[in-house]
C-alpha cells in the first residue's frame, strides 16, 4: 500500500477503478423504466423516436408546437430504448391519434404524418416526379413518354405542363427514357436525390432546317407560337377577331397585300390573280379549298382550331415551293399533346364539333373535326339534325335521274387526322379531308339582301371533295430526317341550272340552260430529304411525281338580245356541248441550302424544275431562288428574295365553260422583294416590304367586266376573253403591331401597289388594281372574361371600264342601241371601307369552359359598289340615255354562338 494515501482517498480510487464494470447494468436497470410521457410536445416525442431509426418526416402545419401528449400511451410500459421497432411503431400511432394524425409509409423507408382524414395523403405511393422542358425555350414540353429502367410497362406522359408522376411500383427507378417526336430521345441516370424530389429534365428538338433562321420577306404566320418577328396573329388573337363564320381565310385575308370582295372568302395576292395562289394542308395541295363554290366561295374548308400553323408566303418563297405564281398558303393540322378534349359549338352561320386524344402510351394520336354550315338561319335546328347527302333521284315518268333536293344551303367538312410514333425516330399519320356542298338556289332578289346572284329560275350545285395521304417522318440519324407522302383525291362538281333576264319593262331578254359535271382525280408521291451538315448550314432535297385527270362534260344552251352582247339588235344564241378527259403527269424536284455565312449574313438558294407531260410547248421550267437575310443587330432584320416562279395549269382549270379544249401555257413571273423588320420598345414591332412582281406570259383568260359576282359567269352579258402579253405589279407594304398581351392592343397595315398589264402595246389596270388599302384592328381586353375587338378595312376603288350607248340603224331599217367602250379600266369605282365588331365572354368551368360570341359584319351598313348593270334607253332625238344600277357587297349581317369545350 503506498505510503502517505488516507483510507477515505484509497477507497475512493478502487471505486472509481471498479465503476466502469458496473455502469451498464446500472444505466439498463434505470432504461427500463417507462417514462412519463403526458404533457410532453409531440414535436419532441417525434424527435426522440428519429434517435431510434424512425424516419419521421412531418410538417409544421400538420404537427403543431401546441400538440402535447393527452394521456399516457398504453403502449408505453417501457421505455424507447427497450422497445421493439414494431412497438416503437405502435406507440407512435397511439400519441398521433389523440391529435386525428396518423402515419404512413414514404420512399425510402420514411414515415410521414399526414391527417387521419386525408384519404390522398393514406394512399400515398412512393414516386418520382418533375418536369421536361425544352432545352432551347424553356418552356414546358407535353406529350412525352417517360419509361422507367426502358420498361415499356412503366411509363407516363407528360401533361400540358410538361410535368410527370411515375410511380415506383418495383422500387425507385435507375434510369429514366424521354421519347417524343420531333425531339431526340434521351436517357439519364437518376441521382438518389432525384428519386426523392422534384426535378427538371431538358431535352432538345431535333436539330432541323436552323428553325430560328428567318431568311424568306414576305412570310407570315397565324396561330404558331413561332419567330416573334413572324408571327402576325396568334390563335388566341384569331379567335377574338371578327371574321364571317369563324373563317380562317377571312383573318388570312386581312394581312397587307391581299386583295378581295368581302362576299367570297377567296382573295388575290399582290395584284394577281385568284388561281395564282397554292394552298397545302401537311404538305399535300387542296385544290378549290372552298365551300359554295358557285356562290363566288363564301368559306373556306379549314377549321382553324384544328390548324396549329399557317405560313402565309406572298412572294420570293423558297424552292420547296412551286406552281405558284402569287404566293402560297402551308397549313399544318395539329398535333395532340394533352389527354382527350372535346369542343362543340353552334352559331347563326355552322357548328361543329371537334375532339382529340393520345393512346398507346402516348405514341398515338388521333384528331376529329366535323363542320356544318348554313346560311338560312331560320333553318338551322333542322340543319344540326339533318345528314342527308343525297343530291339525285328518279324521276317516276322519264326514268332519268334528276338534280333535286329540297335544301336550300348545305355545307359540311371532315378532317380526321390518326398518327402513331413507334418509336422517337418513326412517325406515321393517315389523314382524311371531306368536303360536302349542295345548294338549291331559286333567287329573283338576290342573296344575303342584295341583288347578287338574282334572276335565277333554277340552279342546283353539288361539290364532293375527298382527299386521303399518307405520310411517313423519320430521324434517321441527327441530321438527316426523311418525309414521305401518298395522296389519293377525287374531286366531283356538278352545276345545272336555268337563268333568265328581263329588262324594266318584264320582257325577257335572254335565257340560259347549263348542265355541267366534272370529275377530277390526283395520285401524288412525294420524297424530301433534311441534311443538317453543320450547325450553320441544311441542305434540302425533294421530288414528286403527280397524276391527274379530268372528265368534262359540258352542255350548255342559251340565247341572249341585251344590248352589251348583240349585234345590232340580233339575239346571240349559244348551243355548246363539249366532253373531253384531259389527263397526264406533273413531276417537280428541288435542292436548297440555308447557311448561316457569319453572324450577321444568312442566305437560303434553291433550284427547282418542274415538268408537265401535257403540255404541247415548253414542259420544262427551271426556278432559280435566292433570299438573303442581314441582321446588325438583335431586334434589327433586312431580308432580300430573287427569283424565277412559273404555274402550269391543272386538268380542272381548263376552260370548257368558255369553249376552251387546249390548255394556256405555262405562266412565268420574277419576283423581287425587299424586306426591313424592326422590333420597337414596348413590345411593338414594325415591318416593312416593298416588291416588284414581273409577268412575262400571264395566262389568257375570260372575265365579266362590271358583274364580278354571278352564279354563272360564262353566261353573263359583259364576258369577255383576255389576253395580255405581260403584267406587272409592284409596291410597298407597312405592319405595325402593339405587344397583345397589354390590356389594350392594336396592329394596322397599309399597303400601297399598282398592278398593270399591256394588251395590244398599251397598258391598263389589272381588275385588282387597289392603289391604297388600309386594315386596322383594335382590341379591348375589358376583364379576363370579357373582350371587344373591331376591325377596319378600306381600300381605294377598283377600276372599271365606262360604257354608253349610241343608237345605230340595222339592216332592217331599226333603230337600235350599240354600246361604246371607254378606255379598259381607267375609271375607279367608289372606295371601299368596312367595319366590323366582335364581342366575346368567357367563362371557366372545373375543366374547360364556355365561349360566348356577339359579331356584326359591316355594323355601319356601308353600301360598298361592287357591281354594275347598265340599260340603255333611245330618246326621241335619237340619242341614248344610259342608265347604271349598282348592286353592293355584303350588308350588317350579325351573327351570335357559343362554344363548350372540356
């Protein structure tokens, strides 16, 4: 024993040394003690048992501060530590329940305290979640399918907002496969924390044709969200716009450069001609795309909800597009990217219903949408009930078939769109357009409360349009993608008809019977080709091959002794009948080339031939095509375009109505445009072109000189045949827009042109020469709900030839009028202006909502000339009095609907 240590201090060390072998069966004896559990936090409770491998994870407006234990849990008779995970469990359950808590199993061995009455919360099942967005915009990608570890049996698409929810089902997911077309797939490999919480997946459009790379003037869109610089109208702009009918073609025709009476929905382009304009629908042409034919093509077939873009091209276009003169109008059908949507709605003038939906995953997708028009409004319940399509029956005496109905306007579309993607790099779609019209037309007054299309006895017009394609995308690789098309069409047009015309007195002065069938067929292949060589440079390839063929057969019997067509007082008679099958092949192919040449210069050159097997002369064309595009700086863009342009008439065009066998040949026209593109402060954005269009061999054609509405053109007293030896448009355009988000927005557009052609060495002014023309469109956002939007339109008058008579003797010694022509087109009818109103309300449901719209066409009853009738009257000096009635365009026509979508 050491010396100098007390007893007390020596049994202090031993002790100390001894204590260690000791300490745990104290501490266990005192751990198994329950432990007062009343009055503690719940809080607390809950982090205590995280000490003892609980992975509680709670929320402070679930578990609040205030919530302490109520009563002592039964399940308390030890303490934590000699509990069993099971029993910790249990006594957890117990202290959440005197609080309406309860808990349930999250990802990754959590526990979560939910409320006892969230049933959604209860059936929580552990899953990965975020959003795709586009790698360029930013903005949230629909339509994608998701795969977990490229299981085909666990997958999601993304919704509107680009977001996903994939449910584990076989446990937490490794990796995750982003498919959808146009963009490239993509795999990526799922860190743990993004197995757990929200994240974001980018992922990138296939690389095609430098997509921002705007070189083409004289380019506008409608309804894409595409360029800014581009894009005139948007659809939400569109659909607050006041156009006859929701027409498409109306708000088409309201952009600088067109030209067009406000009765038809068809227009001209820069002072061409009506067939001068190339209309494609997902790349096939829709020859005629109009409804009511006959009646001067009141509407257009394309129902613009179903459209997501229209590219609108009035000169200088690129060598991808041809057999186009004036310009070309390319609409795509959309693509459905949500899950299913339906609309119906009903209005004074159609309806129509409309729907759309994803299957298989997402990798199909289907679009339906059907129109019915009318415009007999006191008719139009029995229209919406009304699907018979028969025009022809039997007589029950001769045995013959007989043009009969006893509807008076019927006008229906169908577009039905089934695609399906394989995979990311495969895309097919069968597409199918139908178009119906029957009209039975017994008018002495006129139509729409006018005096057009009057002094029928009889007429009766059905037109059938059906057009089927195929079309087969593919990302080979990526930089090459492929389109392939099969079209197949069949268009029937049928007109039968007596007129009769009589002069002030009742007498009738000239009579004319028409029967007229025609049946057109097309078969059209197609092969393009995308090259993406490098990222500043696309090369573009195609080739097409066209069969077409038409069956006429014309009849046609009439005589006529009114004054602007006799011949000194001799009645004219006419006895035309005329069957023939004009048929052969068109073929074209092309290659361009768009380059970025440095950060300011783009081009984009093209070469195109085209060839016609039934032309007699000159089948082969070659269209060189330049466009350059400068920009100095980011808001700032100059574009220029050169180019060769030529149109080959189509079998249908060939004019047997007016007593033509031979087709006109080829037309050839060279395009110039200089383009000037400024975006301003406050969102606004000027544009500004100016262009000169040159036609070496316009096309010979028949028009009616002062009656430019007729129910049967070759039939009227002032047609007359056309032939110029060339023509020549040129002018400049303005378009300034106010940024349409704001509460109040504005866009106008002034166009300035003249358009001349030469016959017999002398110039004149084409029929739609409009010096001056003036659009203006004002909308008034007057809540979220509520929307006034007016539109303006005027235009300088269209010139006119003066006529007058003189009184000359016949042969028989009588004293008759003849008319005497002034100068062709060189007196301008009044101006014309227009304007027009639209009121619409919205109002939201759970899912969709109601559209409600009031719209008055011409709400200042302006009487706009746009005919003329002359009648000449023999004074008893022997002079000749010359009187002029003139017939005007449309009237106030209001029109009201609703639509219901969901």
């Amino acid at each position: 024993m050491p010396i100098g240590l007390s007893v007390p201090f020596r049994t202090l060390i031993v002790v100390l040394l001894f204590l260690p072998l000791f300490a745990p069966v104290l501490i266990a004896k005192d751990a198994a003690k329950p432990r007062r559990w009343k009055g503690t936090s719940v809080t607390k409770v809950l982090k205590n048992l995280r000490e003892y491998d609980l992975n509680i994870v709670f929320s402070s407006a679930v578990v609040k501060r205030r919530m302490k234990v109520r009563e002592q849990p039964a399940t308390a008779d030890k303490s934590l530590e000699a509990m069993s995970p099971t029993q910790r469990r249990a006594f957890l359950k117990e202290v959440l329940a005197q609080h309406g808590l309860a808990v349930r199993d999250g990802p990754s061995q959590t526990l979560i305290v939910v409320k006892k009455n969230d049933r959604a919360a209860l059936k929580y099942e552990p899953q990965t979640f975020g959003t795709v967005l586009h790698r360029e915009s930013g903005r949230p990608v629909a339509g994608v399918r998701v795969f977990a570890d490229k299981d085909d049996d666990r997958v999601v698409i993304s919704n509107d907002r680009g977001a996903f929810i994939l449910p584990w089902r076989q446990g937490p997911p490794k990796t995750l496969t982003l498919e959808r077309e146009g963009f490239l797939p993509l795999t990526v490999t799922l860190r743990t924390i993004d197995r757990f919480n929200h994240f974001n997946i980018e992922i990138a459009p296939i690389p095609r044709l430098l997509e921002k790379l705007v070189v083409t003037p004289s380019t506008y869109t409608l309804l894409s969200q595409g360029p800014e610089s581009q894009v005139v109208f948007s659809k939400e702009e569109i659909d607050l716009l006041p156009r006859l009918s929701d027409d498409l073609y109306r708000a088409i025709g309201r952009l600088p450069g067109t030209a067009g009476g406000d009765f038809s929905s068809k227009f001209t382009i820069r002072g061409g001609e009506e067939n001068e304009v190339i209309v494609l629908l997902d790349g096939i042409e829709i020859y005629d795309p109009f409804h009511l034919k006959d009646l001067q093509n009141i509407f257009s077939v394309f129902d613009s909800e179903a459209i997501d873009e229209v590219t609108f091209l009035a000169g200088g276009y690129p060598a991808e597009y041809g057999n186009a003169l004036s310009g070309v109008i390319d609409l795509k059908t959309k693509q459905p990217q949500d899950p299913w949507q339906t609309e119906l709605g009903v209005s004074f003038l159609n309806s129509h219903v409309r729907s759309s939906d994803r299957f298989a995953d997402g990798r199909g997708r289907w679009l339906v949408s059907a129109r019915n028009g009318y415009l007999d409004i006191a008719r139009a319940i029995d229209k919406l009930a009304d699907l018979n399509f028969n025009l022809s029956v039997t007589d029950s005496d001769t045995g013959e078939e007989q043009i009969t109905t006893n509807e008076r306007f019927k006008f229906r579309d169908i577009l039905v769109k089934l695609a399906f993607a394989p995979n990311a790099r495969w895309d097919f779609s069968l597409n199918l357009l139908a178009i119906d019209d029957l009209v039975r037309y017994d008018e002495k007054d006129g139509l729409f409360g006018t005096r057009l299309l009057g002094n029928v006895t009889d007429a009766n017009f059905k037109s059938v349009d059906n057009y089927v394609w195929l079309r087969a995308e593919a990302q080979l690789n990526e930089n090459v993608s492929m389109t392939t098309l099969a079209a197949f069409s069949v268009a029937e047009r049928e007109r039968a008809g007596i007129q009769e015309r009589d002069d002030a007195n009742g007498l009738i002065q000239g009579s004319y019977r028409l029967n007229d069938q025609r049946e057109t067929e097309f078969f059209e292949v197609q092969q393009h080709l995308t090259w993406r060589q490098s990222d500043s440079i696309d090369w573009r390839f195609g080739i097409a091959l066209r069969s077409q063929s038409t069956d006429f057969d014309y009849q046609a019997v009439g005589y006529s002794n009114e004054p602007l067509i006799s011949d000194m007082g001799a009645p004219v008679s006419l006895d035309r009948s005329i069957q023939v099958r004009p048929s052969g092949e068109q073929a074209y192919t092309f290659a361009a080339v768009r380059a970025k040449l440095s950060e300011k210069w783009q081009t984009d050159m093209g070469l195109r031939y085209d060839w016609q097997s039934y032309m007699k002369d000159d089948a082969h064309q070659i269209s060189p095509r330049i466009n350059l595009g400068y920009q100095p700086r980011e808001h700032t863009n100059f574009r220029f375009a050169w180019g060769l342009f030529h149109q080959a008439p189509r079998t249908p065009e060939l004019g047997v109505a007016d007593g033509e066998t031979e087709f006109f040949p080829v037309q050839r026209a060279q395009h110039v445009v200089l383009a000037w593109d400024q975006g301003l402060r406050g969102g606004w954005r000027l544009r500004s072109e100016a262009y000169y269009k040159h036609v070496a061999d316009p096309r010979p054609r028949y028009e009616n000189r002062y009656t430019p509405v007729a129910l049967f053109p070759e039939s009227e007293d002032d047609r007359i045949f056309v032939d110029p030896e060339s023509a020549k448009s040129y002018g400049f355009e303005l378009f300034v827009k106010s940024n349409p988000g704001k509460r109040t927005s504005t866009w106008a557009s002034y166009s300035f042109g003249h358009s001349r052609e030469k016959i017999d060495g002398h110039w004149f002014a084409r029929n739609r020469d409009q010096r001056h023309a003036l659009q203006l469109g004002l909308n008034f956002a007057l809540n979220k709900r509520w929307h006034l939007n007016l539109a303006a339109a005027g235009h300088s008058g269209w010139p006119t030839t003066d006529v007058w008579g003189e009184a000359q003797t016949n042969q028989a010694g009588e004293l008759v009028v003849v008319p005497v022509y002034g100068e062709r087109n060189a007196t301008a009818s009044p101006s014309f202006a227009r304007l027009d109103m639209r009121i619409s309300y919205y109002v939201p449901r759970r899912r969709g909502g109601w559209n409600f719209f009031l719209e008055i066409n011409n709400i200042l009853r302006k009487e706009n000339v746009c005919c003329r009738d002359h009648t000449f009257e023999i004074q008893p000096d022997g002079s000749v009095t010359t009187t002029v009635t003139e017939d005007f365009w449309l009237p106030l026509i209001p029109s009201f609907g609703a639509t219901r979508r969901w």
